[in-house]
C-alpha cells in the first residue's frame, strides 16, 4: 500500500477514522464518558479488508486515550479481542 494513510479522531461523529489516498477506510465508534472511553463499533469497508487498517486504527485510538488518561472500555468486539493480544494495553481496560 502506497497511499498515505491518516488516523483522526473525528469528536463530531464520535469516531476515529482512518483515511487512505483521502477516502475514508474505517472507523471505530466510541461513546465518551467523564473519565473513560467506550468503544461500541469498529469498520473496514469492503475494499479495504486485509491490509491491517483496523489494528492501526484501535491502535492509535487506545493510545490517544491513553495520552488524555482515559481508560477504555472495550464492548466493540474487534477491540476487545486487539487488546487481549497486545498485553502493553492491557492497563488502559476500565476495572470491572
């Protein structure tokens, strides 16, 4: 993949997003809390399936909520199971 790919958070739609070649590629839902973020939802379209967009894309979103020190909880599925398989973002999981 040569296109450039950008990661925003777009707080008008309450999701990050990831662009390639400026089309939108994905994005991952959140709800915002005082002192927590949950994530509901993450997408790929179709055509951009397989290329590893969706873990770049939790990725940046959990550490950009790390960097505004807000914990994480996880109820999107994709995302759940992205932090269960990278241990170093295990922290940021809301305790129960």
């Amino acid at each position: 993949m040569t296109e450039e790919i950008a990661i925003v958070d777009n707080p008008d739609e309450s999701r990050f997003e990831i662009h390639v070649g400026g089309r939108l590629a994905g994005f991952a839902e959140y709800k915002l809390l005082p002192t927590a973020i949950v994530f509901t939802h993450t997408e790929v379209a179709p055509e951009f399936e397989g290329q590893g967009l969706a873990g770049r894309l939790v990725r940046r979103a959990l550490d950009v909520s790390r960097d505004t020190g807000l914990k994480v909880r996880p109820l999107c599925p994709y995302v759940a199971k992205w932090i269960s398989r990278h241990p170093d973002y295990q922290d940021l999981v809301e305790a129960a």
